[in-house]
C-alpha cells in the first residue's frame, strides 16, 4: 500500500482489502484450462492464422533484400516485379489472416465469459443466505461482471498470443542467421536487459496489480450500497461525509492504478530504447567490419533487429497481464469454490404433490457452534390447519420457518413434510410447495403483470388476473393508468408498501403453494388496508397450512393454534382463548397490545 493510501483515515467496511494467497499461483491458470480445453479448435485456428501473418510478414523484408542486392543491381525489372507482387499477395495475406484471427479471438473470448458467468451465477444461486450476508454485494458483482471479462479477453487474446510471440522467439532468429550470422549474435544478446528486467520488476507489479484489484473492488462495494441506500443518505443528510468516502476510495483506486500502470509502462520504451541501441550496433558494426555488408542486408538485418524486440515487449506486457489473471482467477475461484452447504442429498427423491402436514420432532438447532437457537422443538400441523408463531424479538420465529423450507439444516431431529424427511427430497421439489411472503417483498423491474406471473411460469393473464381479484389487489391495480401493464421499477420504488404486499400475495396465489408462510406479510399495512386485503389473505390460506408470523396479534386472533416461542423452545400452545385463559406469556403479550 502505498504510504499517501495509509495516511487516509478508516472510513467504511468496504474499505478492507480482500486477504487472499499472497503469491502467484500457477494452480489457477492451469484450473482455468477447463474452459481453454473447450474451445481448442477455435484456438489452434487463431493460433494457425497468425503463424501465416508472421511468416508472410518476415518474408517482406527479405525479398526487399533481395531486390536490393540481386534484382537493382543486375537491372533485372522481371524479378522486381515478381518480387515485388510477391510482397503485395503477402500484405493481402497479412490483412486477411489478422482479421480472421480477430474474429475468432472475439467469439472465443466472448463465449468463454458467458460459460465463466455461468458457471458462477448457476453456483452463486446455491449459495447459502451466509454468503451473501457476510460480503459486499459490490465485491460480487465486480468478480462477475469486470474480473471475467479480463480473464476472457486473456484465455482469447492473450494465450494465442503468447504461442505466437515465443514462436516468433525461434521464427525471427532463423531468417536472421539466413541473412548474416555475426550480426544475429549482436541481436540475441538483448535477451539480457531483458531478464534482468523481469527479474528485478516480478514480485512489484504482482504486488501493484493486486492492490489496485483490491481497491476498484472496494469502490464497487460502496457504490452498490450508496445506491441501494441512497434514501436513507438523503433522509440522514449524509451526502458530504460519504461523497467525501466515495473521493477517498476513487483517489486510492486512481493511485493504486497510477502505481501498477507507471511501473508496467516503464517496460515498453525501455526495449524500444534498447532495440534502438541495437540497430546502431548493427549499422555500426555492418560498416565499421573488416568488409562492408551488401546494402540489402543491413536493411533486413535492421527491421529483424526491430521485429525481434517486439515479442519481447509483447510478452512482458502479456506477463503483466497473466499478473492481474491470476489475481482475478483467485477471486473467481473463490466463489466457486464455496461449497453449497445446503444441497440435494444423494438418491434425494422428488416430493410428490403435498397436502400440507407438517411435523417437528425435537428439532436442535444452531447458526453457529454452541450458540442453540432452538432446543428440541417440537410440534405437528394438520394439512389446511393455520398456525401463528408469536414472541419476542429474535426468539426463533423466522428461524423455524426457515428451517422447514431447508435454509438451513437442523443440527438434531427431524422435520417432515406429509411424512417425508425434509432431508430426503430435492430442495426444488420442497421449496416450489411453499409460499413464502416476508415483510419487505421483492419486486422485479417490469410490468405488474410479469411480477404476478413470476409465481408461476408460464401462467395465463387470465390466470393472473384471477389471482389478483382472489387477494383484492385487483382494484388497486387497475386504478393505476397502465393496469397491469404499468412498469414498476426494481425494489417497486413506485409503489407503496401495502401494494407491494398485495402484488406478492397475487403472485404467491399463483404459485399455489401447499404451505403458506407469512412473516410480518401484513406488517407494512394501516389498519385499513389490512381489514381489506384480510378477505383476500382468508382466500390465499383456505385449504392450505399456513405458518403466520405477525407482532400484531389482532391479526393472528383467529388461527387454528397460536405458539408462543421463548426461550429457545414453545413456551406456549393453544388457541386464541385458551391461552388468554392460561394467563400466561401470550396472555401478557396481548393485554399489552390492548392498552
Ligand atoms: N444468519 C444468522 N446467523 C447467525 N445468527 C442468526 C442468523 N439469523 C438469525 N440469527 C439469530 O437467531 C436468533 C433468532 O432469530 P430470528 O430471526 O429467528 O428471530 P425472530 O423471532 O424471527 O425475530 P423477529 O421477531 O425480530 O423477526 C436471533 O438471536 C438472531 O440473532
Ligand atoms: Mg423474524
């Protein structure tokens, strides 16, 4: 880090730089040949195409030599001509040949960035709540958006083009040494410079190219939560201390760039510099030698000269590239080697269509080691029967929920549904049987309509519609100027928080899940709005078991049963009355609510 980034105070969380392995490691270049392996074929063409573009470009400077030496001299005009067509088909060739390789190396790369994200979305999906609760959302987002296309362009580009240079390595000293062996010896001596150069800059540019990565991740992470947190900034008049945040972070990443660039750069006029010294050493050796060397020759000696420090170049420049490859690679790896810690067990077998029993039997629970949540719960639900789960704040409520729809698994016990293991049906099978409606409820960007429908693929309008009606959110809905066709943005910023609750009940009756849970769904709405979607919430739960989760008691009154949880456990069972007769918790709790 350099000494101005430390002196800048602490300021956020994402100002943490990601800890990840502190050397090079070959193991992720060679892990990603996965994704090289499968698109050989496109690889070996580009690879082919280039060789043709280097060959015919190295031949142009011998047949210069040759119309120089042989054909001016002997006045021969037909082998200047023929030479000189020669070298026109050559730079037709050169132009064809570069942009086929073009082509190729855009669709490979292209191809491979899609398979990455793929390959990542498809696992971040299985990720446990953890995984994204623990980091930056930002951090994620640049690993698969900005880290992947690096790595693509390299896996196109870049690995063509290393074969291709070292290549060029052995190519380009063989058209020397068949022009003018002395003058070729001065040439390879330049290899020198350059691995001093390499040796000494290493360890450097990995450290420079890794801190900057660090940093552009940083400021990814706070301008995802800026943005996503902008009404709360506005509403707290916290825009001058977190733009004076975002500057901070954007100088750091400014200078952490300058650092990783300024010593990259230093590489390419440095062998320029040296190629340059080497063409006056071969002038000067051309003339000042015991014979003076044919005209023709010095001239092809000194573009050779020029042309062999190019793939030097190139591949100092392709190195500092594989730096912030392998840096990347780490990252992506990182996250697709997060294990799913929830996932189908072996020979897990699909949950026929449910009717809605549900059975705990001394469940254990804990998030982390040591720390029980919930100690041998245990309870059972008839299909249809509506339960309500009250207590205090953080007393297991939504963790027991969670758990039946496998969020999370139970340390001990047993949990069933319709008298199978949770444990032993496909998760998919499990979870696409429950609706589940929480209090800050998810719209998508798009219209009404497809935020419905997203309960149930490929449902009708009709069907949506219907839905709508059933929980009364219909006469919201076409109040609006559009209807169902009104486009609500991402999070239904347009909306107010009881719509958004109704279009999720919509969309949840859709689904036609064989289990309801609702915590706090209802939490959002006045009084009023609540006693008018109450009719639609009856018919969302008729003929269904339904896990209600609500501080307002007034709105779980009429359950089947009521558990009161406390203290790790189901301090108390019953319905309404009974548990106002028991004089107990729930009785407190309510008499509460009353005054
Ligand atoms: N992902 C998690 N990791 C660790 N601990 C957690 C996690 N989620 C919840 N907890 C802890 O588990 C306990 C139960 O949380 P839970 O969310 O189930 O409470 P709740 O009864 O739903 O509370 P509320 O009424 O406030 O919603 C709390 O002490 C909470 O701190
Ligand atoms: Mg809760």
């Amino acid at each position: 880090m350099s000494t101005k980034t430390s002196e800048l105070p602490r300021r956020n969380k994402y100002d943490v730089d990601e800890i990840l392995e502190s050397e090079f490691s070959i193991e992720h270049l060679k892990r990603s040949g996965v994704y090289i392996r499968r698109h050989a074929k496109s690889l070996i063409a580009a690879f082919i195409t280039s060789l043709i573009s280097i060959l015919a470009a190295l031949a142009i400077p011998y047949l210069l030599m040759l119309i120089t030496d042989e054909f001016i001299p002997a006045k021969d005009i037909r082998g200047i001509i023929i030479t000189g067509l020669i070298g026109a088909l050559l730079t037709v060739v050169i132009m064809v040949t570069s942009q086929i390789k073009g082509k190729i190396c855009i669709k490979t790369g292209q191809t491979i960035v899609s398979e990455i994200r793929k390959d990542l979305f498809e696992h971040l999906q299985t990720l446990p709540f953890d995984y994204f609760d623990s980091r930056p959302h930002g951090k994620i987002m640049v690993r698969v958006v900005n880290y992947v296309n690096t790595i693509a362009d390299f896996f196109a580009n870049g690995i063509v083009n290393i074969v291709i240079e070292l290549l060029s390595l052995v190519i380009i000293p063989f058209f020397m040494f068949a022009t003018d062996v002395k003058l070729s010896v001065i040439i390879l001596t330049g290899f020198i410079p350059f691995f001093v150069y390499i040796i000494f800059t290493k360890k450097a540019i990995r450290r420079r190219a890794r801190i900057h990565s660090n940093k552009n991740s940083n400021i990814n992470a706070y301008y995802q939560e800026s943005i996503n947190g902008m009404r709360i900034t506005q509403s707290f008049s916290r825009e001058d201390t977190n733009l004076q945040i975002a500057e901070n972070m954007a100088t750091d990443c400014k200078n952490s760039l300058i650092n990783a660039r300024y010593l990259q750069h230093t590489m390419s006029p440095l062998f320029k510099l040296v190629s340059a010294l080497m063409t006056c050493l071969i002038y000067y050796f051309a003339i000042g030698g015991t014979s003076l060397l044919p005209v023709g020759v010095i001239l092809a000696m000194a573009t050779y000269c020029k042309r062999f420090w190019q793939p030097l170049i190139n591949l100092g420049n392709l190195y500092n590239q594989i730096q912030d490859v392998a840096a990347y690679l780490e990252r992506i790896f990182e996250i697709l080697d997060t294990p799913s810690l929830i996932h189908d067990e072996e020979g897990a077998i699909k949950l026929p269509p449910i009717t809605g029993n549900v059975e705990f039997c001394d469940v254990c629970f804990e998030y982390e080691e040591d720390c029980p949540i919930l100690e041998n719960v245990s309870f059972s639900v008839n299909a249809g029967q509506s339960i309500a789960l009250v207590g205090p704040t953080g007393a297991g409520k939504t963790t027991i929920v969670n758990l039946l729809s496998r969020f999370y698994d139970i340390k001990s016990g047993k949990i069933t549904v319709d008298g199978y293991n949770i444990h032993d049906v496909t998760l998919r099978s499990l979870r696409s049987q429950m609706g589940v409606m929480l209090q800050d409820t998810f719209i998508f960007a798009g219209t009404i309509m497809d935020n419905i429908k997203y309960g149930k693929l490929g449902a009708t309008d009709e069907e949506a519609i219907a839905a709508a009606k059933t929980v009364c959110a219909h006469d919201f809905i076409i109040s609006l100027p559009k209807g169902y066709d009104t486009v609500v943005s991402e999070r239904g910023a347009s909306l107010s928080a009881g719509q958004r609750q109704l279009i999720s009940f919509a969309r949840t009756l859709l689904s036609d899940p064989g289990i309801l849970i609702l915590d706090e769904a209802t939490s959002a709405m006045d009084t009023r709005t609540e006693l008018l979607v109450q009719k639609g919430l009856n018919n969302l739960l008729k003929g269904r078991t339904s896990f209600i989760i609500a501080h307002r008691l007034s709105t779980i009154k009429n359950c089947d049963r009521i558990m009161y949880i406390a203290d790790k456990s189901i301090l108390e069972s019953g319905t309404h009355e009974e548990l106002l007769k028991a004089h107990g918790a729930y009785y407190k709790l309510y008499t509460a609510q009353l005054d």
